[in-house]
C-alpha cells in the first residue's frame, strides 16, 4: 500500500530557514548544502535549465495570478505573499532565490545562481552522502534548448554535459523542437533514459511501421523505468509536454501525438502496483505544476509528482487527495537555479515517510567542478568570439519572467518594431531567459539566451485591430483557463507599440480592451495594422530575431521602454499579484 493511502503521512517540507549564508570556506559545499540523508532512496531533480552551462541572475515573477481554484495557493503566489506562506525570512539568500524582492541589490550581494559545474560539485556530494545504488538523479526537460551554443549544437552540449553530470533519466519538451533525426541522434548519445508515457504514432505513422519503442501499444518511446533501491523498487514514469504540437510546429512531430493521458497513465500505475510489484512510483512530468495539480487528483497510486515547465520554485510540494489516497506535487524551478532533494524511506507496505528539500544553488559557494568546467570551455570555444560580443550596455533590470511584458521582452518588441518599420510588434511569452543586471554589458550570448529557437524568423504582416484583438484574447485565455487541461504554458504574448488594459478573471472574450497605438490613439476593429514578430509556428522567410535585436542594440536604440503598457484589472488583493 503507498503511503499516500496511509494514515501516518507526514513530510519534513521546507528546505532549512536561513538569514544568509556563511563565508565561502575551502569546503566542496557550504552549510546549507550540508544534511544528513534520510531513508533508504535518494532522489535528485533539476528541470528547465534551458541549456544554461554557466552560472545566471534569473528574476523570479512580481506577477503570476492564480484565479478560480488556484487563486492564493501555490504556485500563484509571489513576494511577501510567498514568504509568508513558506515562513522565509525577508532579506535572506532564501528570500532572494525564491522572490523577485529587490531583486538587484540581492543579486549583487548573493551572486549568480545555477551552472552546470557547480551543480556537478552539489549533486555528486548529494549522491555521494548516500550508499552506492541508492540514488538516481532525473531531469524534467526542457534541458537541451535555450542558449545560443545549444542552438548551434542542436542540443548535443547538453548531451555531453547531462552525461558527465551523471542524469539517469529525463523528460521532454523543448527537445522535440529539433525534429525527430536530431532528436532520435541525441538520445543515441544519452547515457540516461528518456521516459514518456504520454507520446503515441498517429494512426498514419502506425501504418507505415513508424519505430516506436512498443509498436503494439504505439508508444513512441519507453514510458517508465524501474530502479531497485535496496530492497525495494521505485518506479519512475515519464510525462512529456502535453502540448507540443500546439504549442509549437507541427512540422516538427508529424508523426506523433501528445497529451495528458490521464487514462493511460492510470492503467500504467496500476500495471506497476499489481504486475511489477513496485514499491513506491515517482511521476517525472512537464506538465506544469497546475496541470500537475489536476492530475494528481485524478490518478491514484502516484507517491510524488517532480513537475517542471511552468517554472515555479515551489519549497514545499502540495498534498493532493486522489481516490487511493494521497500524491505530493512538487515543481523545482528553472534555469539551474534550484535542485530538488527527495529522501523516502520504503518499506513493504510503500513509502513510509519522506524528506523534500529544494535546495538554491549559489554559485559562490560552490566549488566548480573542474571536469565539467573543462567540458563547458571545450564546447563553447569555437563560438566564443560570437558569443562575447558586446552588443550594448543594460540601461536598466532586463528580465522576462511574469505575467505580462518584463523589461527584455519590452526591448525585442521595440528592436521588431524599429528594424522591420511596424507599428505593431508581438513577441511570444516564453519564460526562459536569464536576467541581466542595470549597467552589465549585454553580449550576443545574452541575445541568444532570449531568442534561440529552431523557429526564429521575423515576419511582417498586416492584422485588423479586430484579429490583434482575438490572438490577445486566445493567448490571454490559455494562461487564465480555469481547467489547467487547456492551460499549455508560457505567459500573455508580449506587445510593443500598443497599450491595453486586461481582466484576467473575466471570460474568454472578455478579458482584453481599451487598445490603443503609442500615441494613444484607440485599435480600430475594421483597419489594418502593421504588425512585426516571431516564433511563429507557421513558416517564415525573415532573418532570425537574434540579428534584428542585435542590429538595434549595435544602433545604439538599446533602451528598454519605460512603459510596459498593461493595466491590470480586477486582481487587487490576489497574492499572486504585486504590481
């Protein structure tokens, strides 16, 4: 029986309260990385570093509104709110790592979080604390897109690295934007397994004998595995991105199909608690956590969720009521910033208790591996010239993660309207993308680590005011459905040379008005506009964005614009939500 059908529940949750951190000492780890291990099973998670190798400044949102049933509950909670909630002192690393609360001053008192060898050091001392066997180390995707190295590689840099990192196994998103043959070429390269359960041929593929990792069920690849941690076995089964070929060109996937497969995956746990006799079964998902949510209350027999892609630092994980009992629902963050740290105790009758830290990973208190430090210099130096060019200097705080625009996408926004002569510029809500420090040089690696895509063509169309109307109002719904089932991710699209105000909490159709140009004048429904932008998931012909932002910071235009042109309404009050 897992423990989530038992009544003796219970879960040491937050990582350890702390009001700073000590002084780097000649020790591997600091303090905070410094715990006894608890049980019998040791299990490390990282998701959505977006192939970032060295250390970053990621600001974390100031908006994320939950509405309806995830109004005021985790993730949707930012700021004082969130440290109420999670008890972190104000003013401490904790509260630097997890808020966007003075955000700048911390950085520069705390430093650059995440990188690849200093998330080696963390991870190999974490493994190392435990008996031989007895830990698995597991990613969530979007692991292999996000940089400009990984773009140029296609995504084999973060093969290389995973491998000498020592991932055992990892989910995917991003990763299928390089198509099947890169795809298929990496995982070739991959000392881990890739896991998806919710990936199936289209009756087509099928047909034509399409490889599959089990053709008589469809699936496209091997959908969990199964470690024996002592005496007992834990099993790990992989969700995919349910969406990703809405969410992205289908072009890219023809031969597949995506979904939550809630279903699917209720006869898959069964299988593993009846017929393989597992122990305790650990759901590695790119779900987001709010669908991850929703799941949870729908599948019964899963002990832990270890979600990722919305990109939500989230200390403790969640306890869902399902009709077998009760799952934990966890999602750790992004950008290498954070690394999550699940300790089970397993007996016969399941997993009797459980420790879940998720720990931040300062990059100044942890020694770089030498071994990866090497690897990263290697893969990086035939770009690095590219890379290191000074495009221009920060005016101010550039980031991207929120709700609505942030300062760096307010900046792609006015280099589309500039260099392709619109009114009008769109830019896609992607929550990848480290942030850059007031006065920091901006290179090109800081472009690319905005923009690299394998859809990156700019494009010029014109748009009645009525269509501009309708795309805000679809992609304003998928962030604000009230089912998480059509929520697909990502934030409201960015929009430069238009104001707006918008109600999050009203109905589809309903939630976008008050449009004006710049100048103040209203959005006419019946005119035609303009309208500059990117990523679009229909073919284009435009250079890729990286080269129209780069040409306007070379310009010297590269001042981001003040107004970031949103009225929010309707949201007083909600913890997600601080202006």
């Amino acid at each position: 029986m897992p423990f989530h059908r038992r009544d003796v529940l219970k879960f040491a949750l937050a990582a350890p309260a702390i009001a700073g951190l000590p002084r780097p000492s000649v020790a591997q780890t600091d303090a905070l990385y410094d715990f006894a291990p608890f049980g019998n099973a040791r299990v490390l998670h990282m998701t959505d570093t977006h192939a970032q190798l060295l250390p970053v400044y990621f600001r974390e949102p100031s908006i994320n509104i939950g509405l309806g049933a995830m109004a005021g509950r985790p993730p949707h909670l930012v700021g004082e709110a969130f440290l109420t909630q999670f008890g972190v002192v104000r003013d401490s690393a904790q509260a630097h790592a997890f808020t966007f609360l003075d955000f700048d001053r911390d950085a520069r008192r705390y430093g650059r979080m995440g990188g690849f060898a200093h998330l080696k050091t963390l991870i190999d001392g974490l493994r190392a604390a435990v008996s031989a066997g007895r830990s698995v180390l597991l990613d969530g995707g979007d692991l292999w897109q996000g940089s400009g190295l990984a773009n140029a590689m296609q995504g084999a840099d973060m093969v290389q690295a995973a491998n000498l990192l020592g991932i055992d196994a990892m989910t995917g998103h991003w990763e299928f934007t390089y198509g099947e043959e890169v795809l298929r070429r990496n995982l070739r390269d991959f000392k881990g397994e890739f896991l998806a359960q919710n990936v199936f041929l289209t009756e087509e593929a099928a047909f034509n004998d399409a490889e599959a990792f089990d053709k008589d069920s469809g699936r496209v690849f091997k959908p969990y595995t199964v470690r024996q941690m002592g005496d007992y076995r834990l099993a790990i089964v992989g969700q995919a991105f349910p969406y990703v070929p809405i969410a992205h060109p289908r072009r890219f996937v023809p031969n597949w199909t995506f979904g939550v497969r809630d279903d699917e995956l209720q006869k898959l746990v069964d299988r593993l608690r009846t017929v393989e006799k597992v122990d305790a079964v650990v759901l590695l998902s790119h779900n987001g956590m709010d669908v991850d949510l929703k799941l949870a209350s729908r599948v019964s027999g899963i002990d832990v969720i270890l979600g990722g892609h919305t990109h939500d630092a989230v200390p403790q994980p969640l306890a869902v009521t399902n009709a077998g009992g009760r799952t934990l629902v966890s999602n750790a963050g992004s950008n290498g910033k954070f690394l999550g740290v699940l300790d089970l105790d397993i007996g016969k009758g399941g997993v009797k208790d459980i420790r879940y830290r998720l720990l931040p990973v300062f990059s100044d208190r942890l020694k770089a591996d030498p071994q990866m430090q090497a690897l990263i210099a290697g893969l990086r130096a035939p770009h690095a010239k590219v890379f290191d060019e000074q495009v221009a200097v920060a005016d101010r705080l550039l980031f991207r993660r929120g709700n609505f625009n942030g300062t760096m996408d307010q900046l792609i926004c006015d280099a589309l309207r500039r260099e392709l002569d619109t009114e009008i510029a769109l830019s896609p809500g992607f929550r990848w993308g480290p942030t850059v420090l007031p006065g920091a040089a901006l290179t090109m690696q800081d472009v690319l680590s905005q923009t690299a895509i394998t859809y990156p063509e700019v494009y010029v169309q014109p748009m009645t005011g009525e269509q501009i109307k309708a795309v805000m109002e679809d992609v304003c719904d998928n962030l604000f459905n009230a089912d998480p089932y059509y929520q697909q991710g990502g934030d409201m699209v960015r929009m430069g040379g238009l104001s707006y105000a918008c109600a999050p909490a009203q109905p589809m159709g309903q939630r976008i008005s008050d449009l004006r140009l710049a100048g103040g004048a209203p959005i006419e429904a019946a005119k035609s506009y303009k309208v500059a932008g990117w990523a679009s998931v229909n073919e284009q012909k435009g250079k890729p964005v990286w080269e129209t932002v780069a040409s306007y910071l070379r310009g010297g235009a590269g001042k981001a614009n003040e107004n970031l042109n949103v009225e929010i309404k309707g949201v007083d009050g909600n913890p997600g939500y601080a202006g």
